[in-house]
C-alpha cells in the first residue's frame, strides 16, 4: 500500500468533531421516523461495488486521450490502485477484468495481490470488438453474430478462454457485450443474426462452470450505427431466458434511447428473475460514461427505489444483482472520478432504504399521486452523506475519501513511481 492506514485514521480524527456534530443530528431525525440507523449502517458497509479494470486509466474519445500520469501499466498495478480506492472507502471490494487487456502473467501472484489488498475478481469480460494484434480472423463484420462460422468459432474460443482466466482467478461469471451490428440498412439479416448469435452463445453457456453466470449486456446503438444484434433489454431478456437458469440480462445505465424509463425495465426484469448485473454511469446524450450520478440524481434514485423494493420481496426470485461502475472519461482524475461514482451509488442505494414503503404502497393503493411523490422525494431529499460517511469510519476508511485521497498526495505518488507518460490498457 501506498500510504499506511494509520494516516487515514489520523486525517480522520481532525474531521471527527464536525462529522460527529452532522451524523447525530441525522441518526435523532432517522431514529424519530423509526429507522433503524444501525440496520441501514450495516447493509452500507456490506455494500460492495465492482471497479472495472478499464476505468483506471483516463479514457479516449474519438478525438484523443489526454493521460493525467501514473496510470496504472500492469494488472497487478490495476489492482494496487483498486486496493487504494477499497482503503479509502471499504465499498470497492472487487475488481472486473477485460481479456486481453487484463490477461494474468503470473495467476498466482496476482491472486496474492488481489487477496492482500482485500479484493475479489467479479465477472470478466471478454473482448471480440476489436482485433488483436495476434488474431487470424477480423471481427469488422461482427463476432458471434458474422456469417462465417469460423469468425464465430473465434469468437466462441475467445470467450471460453476468457472463462479460463476467470476460474483461475476465482471469477464467478462472464459478461458479454457485443459490437456486433450494422451501419446500413439491407447489410445484415436481422433474424438470422440474432440466431446465429443465440446459437454462439449457447456454446459459451456450455462451457462455463456450473456455479457461474452469464450476463448478456444491450446497447441500441454504437459503434455501428443502424442496428445492433442485441438492441435492447427485451432482446437480452430473450436471449437469457432461451439460454437457461443461469444467463441474465445486465443493464448499464449509458445503454438505452433517450428518456428511456430504465427503472421499469429493471422491476420487468426483477419480476423475470432476469435482472443479474449493473453498469453505474451517467450520461446526457449517448452512452457517455461520465460519473454515475453526476447528470440525474433523481434518476439513480429511482432505480434503486425499484432495487431495494424487489431485493426485499419475499417472492422476487432474483438473485442479488452484481454492482459493476463502467465509466471512463477523460477529464477527472480517474481515482477521484471511481470514489465519487462509489458514493453516489451507496448514496441512492441508502436513501432508497429508508423509503416508507408501507406508506408508498399505501398510497398507491388510494391512487395518491401527491402523496407517493411526497414519499419518494422525503427520502430522496434527506442528506445521507453523513450516514456513509459513518459507514466508511466504521469499516476503518476514510470519512473523506476524495480529501483524504489529496492530502495523501495519492496521485503525485503514483506518478513518482509509473511517470507522467503511462497509459493503462483500456478503451
Ligand atoms: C461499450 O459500450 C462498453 O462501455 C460496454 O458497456 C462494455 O460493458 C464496456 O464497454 C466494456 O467492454
Ligand atoms: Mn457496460
Ligand atoms: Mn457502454
């Protein structure tokens, strides 16, 4: 580690007055609407969200990347930065890796790396959207979707190895997302696309461990430009359910048309049992990939409004999901950019835990609008940042993750050691 933890608890101790002073006047108003503040502390700190691997460096744009220094320029230097981000907030406990970007030299050491600085390897990710340099065969014309059953059974191969890596690591599931689409109307068969692309998928299905999932990512659009093979979350939710038990849909927030209602696809698919992962960002126009949060709060509220009150059914059949950030831009420091996206998720998450939901369904059932609203919005508004801040003491982290993160002089640091020129391997 870079720093010890014992300058965490120290800049936590000249915080401590003032964050005491804001945590007990929220623990009094919570406690007298019979909240069980403790109860909401605990779910907090259990609370873990995956970091990708490619969000650690400073992302391109079609135009150009502008990297900010010490990027990391290794997996295990990806993990180190992730045990640095767990460190100052306890709620990035996992890490989601990219083949090839991410492929393990030396799995045992990596394993040791990982363990030592707190960390588990969520789903990995396969790659068939580009070429690599090595490949036989070109994916320009898509992977598991493309006419020739070789350029699939590529793709097939890939993923299955992909799979490899992760059981060597202790993954416990795949995503896939695909380029795979058109850009011109008449240029590929829709029907028999999506067929082939069930058909590739089943393989892969076959091939993983009988304890893993699959998650099936959607997009509408990028980075071709008429049609993508799987469009949307019915186009996901098909694919899963003709899969089997164990494949599912993921939604990332960044994939949908605009003012598409993304918390209704996530109880359709909570009611399917169907609903497995999650992709935090935010976005304005497209799939942007800023900070989860950062355009609409409001939005990522209510999506966890939808969450929390199907993870508490006693009759939802889905399974808990997996929290996975995928941002990547590049103007913020992207450690910076991974501990504001962490707390805006555990932020929307508690507010959407201290929800009245008697009350809701209530007045739902008078067919209140006035009064629901008024529901919502008391939990929305309610400020929470001392709560999770709490959390985070609690778990021996940082009361101010970013703050703390500065006056470490975490990134000079990391700089010093990897220079100003290094590029992680990412988008
Ligand atoms: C491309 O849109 C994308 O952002 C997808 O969301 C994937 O999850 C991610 O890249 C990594 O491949
Ligand atoms: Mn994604
Ligand atoms: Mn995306």
């Amino acid at each position: 580690m870079l720093f010890d933890k014992n300058q965490i608890h120290t800049l936590n101790d000249q915080a401590l007055p003032d964050h005491r002073e804001s945590f007990e006047y929220l623990s009094h108003r919570l406690s007298q609407r019979s909240i069980q503040v403790n109860e909401l502390i605990k779910k907090i700190r259990e609370f873990q969200v995956a970091i990708p691997s490619w969000a650690l460096g400073t992302g391109g744009t079609r135009f150009g990347r502008f990297p900010g220094g010490g990027e990391p320029r290794s997996l295990e230097e990806k993990i180190t930065d992730v045990g640095i981000l767990h460190a100052l907030n306890a709620g990035s406990g996992a890490i989601s890796l990219h083949i090839p970007w991410d492929i393990p030299d030396n799995v045992e050491k990596i394993r040791e790396h990982a363990a030592a600085n707190g960390l588990l390897f969520d789903a990995v990710n396969s790659n068939t959207f580009q070429d690599q340099p090595d490949q036989e065969l070109s994916y320009k014309f898509g992977s598991l979707c493309h006419t020739d059953a070789r350029v699939r059974q590529q793709a097939v191969n890939h993923n299955l190895e992909v799979i490899q890596y992760g059981k060597m690591l202790g993954s416990k599931s795949l995503t896939v997302w695909l380029a795979d689409g058109s850009s011109f109307p008449g240029q590929m068969n829709f029907r028999k696309a999506l067929q082939r692309t069930l058909d590739s998928l089943k393989e892969i299905y076959e091939g993983m461990p009988a304890d893993w999932k699959l998650f099936v990512e959607y997009k509408p659009y990028e980075p071709y430009f008429y049609h993508t093979v799987i469009q949307d979350w019915g186009t996901s939710h098909l694919l899963a359910s003709q899969l089997g038990e164990r494949a599912y849909t993921l939604v990332d927030l960044g994939h949908h048309l605009p003012n598409t209602n993304i918390e209704q696809v996530v109880a359709t698919l909570m009611m399917q049992g169907k609903l497995g992962g999650f992709h935090f960002n935010d976005s304005k126009f497209g799939d942007d990939d800023l900070t989860v949060g950062a355009m609409k709060p409001y939005q990522l509220f209510l999506i966890f409004n939808e969450l929390v009150e199907g993870m508490e059914d006693p009759r939802s059949a889905n399974p808990s999901p997996a929290w996975m950030i995928d941002a990547s831009h590049n103007l913020k420091d992207p450690m910076e950019d991974l501990l504001q996206s962490v707390e805006a998720i555990q932020l929307a998450y508690a507010q959407a835990l201290i929800v009245d939901r008697a009350a809701l369904e209530n007045a739902r059932d008078s067919n209140d609008p006035v009064l629901a609203q008024e529901i919502l919005q008391e939990a929305f508004r309610t400020d929470l940042r001392p709560l999770i801040a709490e959390a985070r003491l609690q778990s021996g982290a940082a009361l101010h993750p970013i703050r703390v993160f500065r006056q470490l002089e975490v990134r000079k640091t990391l700089v010093g050691e990897r220079g100003t020129k290094s590029l992680a391997t990412g988008l």
